[in-house]
C-alpha cells in the first residue's frame, strides 16, 4: 500500500505543475506553456499508471472503495486525453480543463477510504471488466469533450486575440466536440448493456433500479439527448458546446460521484466510503 500512495502522490503533484502550467498559459497568453503542461501531464500519467499497475497486481487489492473509482477514473481521463493528443496535437490546450479536473478528482481519492479486501464473487465475469472498462472510457470521451466545449467558447468570446486565434478553427472544434461525444456515448451505451448482463448473471435480472444504474441511465439520457439535438434539429456551436461543458458534472456525478451515497449497494459488493 505504501508503494502504491508514493507513486501516487507523486501523481498529484505532477498533475498540479501541468495544471500550473496550463493556467499561466492561458493567463499570458504563451503557447509555450501548454507544451510544458502536456509534458508534466504526461509524466504524472507515468507515475499514475505505475501506481494503478501496482494496486492491480496485489494479491488481495484494494476493495470497491471511493479512492478505487476516483484513481481509476483521473487515470482514465489522462489516458484518453493523451491519446487523443497524440493523434491530433491541436487539442492540447483542452489541457485546460482537464488537468484542473483531475487534480480536483485525485484530491478527492486522496483523502477518500482506502480498504484492503479480496476480489468479491461478483467480480468473476467478463461482463464485470467490459462493465469498467467502458464506464471509464466513457467519462475520458466527455472530459476530453467538455474541454473542447470551453475551446471553442473561449474562442469565440476573445475573437481577434492572437493568442486564441492560434486555436482550432471553431468548425473543427465543433466537429471533434461531435466525435468525442460519439464515442463517449457508445461507451455508455455498452457500459449500461454489459452492466446489465452482469446484473443478469449475478443477481437474475437485467436492471434492479440500484442507484449507480439509475445515475448511469441518466448520463446516457443527457447525452443521447445532445446527440438527438445536433443530428435532429441541427443544432451546432456555441449552444451544444456550453451543453457539452455543462453536462460534465452529470457525468461526474453519475458515474463516480455514486460512492458518496451512504450505505449504497451495487448488488453484489458493497461500496465502501469515506
């Protein structure tokens, strides 16, 4: 456990000096900073990861605690906005957001219970891991998304500051707000379908109304509903990029937030809190 809280520690404060750095590019306008940020993001993710590969290989980890799913989910959010930067670098000063978020999720982790416990029966399947790992993937698509969301409102609100002007043309801010939502909303989706099969499995039935599924129904339904309104009725811009950035703290709060719930049961393990 020890090993484990220092490569983590080590995490936070690298993810501080990159969201330090992001904050000072921003507040003098240097593009010159934002590189700095990606590059202590990406150490902390480093240090993240070793921190995660040696809670995973425990012989008995760390038990379905709040500092479990808010580690896992800051990992999560930094993995997909790494990627995403590695394919297409104009999207690093969504840096901006994300660090901020992450730093605020692994100080939530930090002063979180911690248990030690065995893996719980419940956990034996397939289903399980589809189940996680989706969820996680789904939370990195959105936080990744809302960032670009306040890009583009950035943008448009400082129009002829050469520093912004340096930023995505707001057509590709649109459309990449569009694709990360896609995806992130297909990750719900098969996080919701293959909950229900371990649901299935463990307990015979495919929805049992447990508060973690109605919180996670209702992040699929915020954003099918922004998927409905941009193919639908066409919206595009500024509105959807505000809904993108707005609906954030819903999928926050439906996915990871559900631990702070007292004496909540995922039927099957129990979540342990603060």
């Amino acid at each position: 456990m020890e090993i484990i809280l220092t490569f983590f520690g080590f995490a936070v404060v690298l993810y501080g000096v990159s969201t330090l750095f992001y904050l000072l590019s921003f507040i003098n306008k240097k593009e010159y900073f934002i590189r700095r940020g990606v590059f202590f993001a990406a150490l902390g993710f480093i240090s993240h990861t070793i921190c995660i590969s040696f809670y995973w290989t425990q012989p008995a980890y760390l038990s379905f605690s709040t500092f479990q799913i808010i580690n896992d989910a800051a990992w999560a959010g930094v993995l997909i906005f790494l990627l995403v930067v590695s394919f297409a670098r104009f999207v690093s000063p969504a840096g901006i957001l994300v660090m901020p978020v992450t730093v605020f999720l692994q100080i939530w982790a930090a002063v979180s219970k911690k248990e030690i416990g065995m893996t719980p029966a419940s956990f034996d399947t397939p289903w399980f891991w589809i189940h996680v790992i989706a969820s996680a993937l789904a939370y990195g698509f959105v936080l990744v998304a809302g960032a670009v969301g306040l890009l583009y409102l950035l943008k448009t609100r400082h129009a002829g500051d050469a520093f912004y002007d340096q930023l995505p043309d707001l057509k590709k801010l649109d459309n990449s707000n569009y694709l990360f939502i896609g995806i992130g909303f297909v990750m719900l989706t098969l996080m919701i379908i293959s909950g229900a099969l371990w649901t299935k499995q463990v307990h015979g039935s495919y929805w049992n109304w447990d508060p973690l599924e109605v919180q996670s129904l209702i992040s699929w339904i915020v954003y099918a509903i922004w998927l409905h309104l941009r193919l639908t009725f066409g919206w595009r811009g500024k509105k959807l990029a505000w809904y993108s950035l707005l609906a954030l703290p819903v999928m926050v709060s439906a996915i990871w937030g559900i631990p702070l719930v007292p004496e909540m049961f995922h039927r099957g393990f129990r979540v342990t809190h603060f």
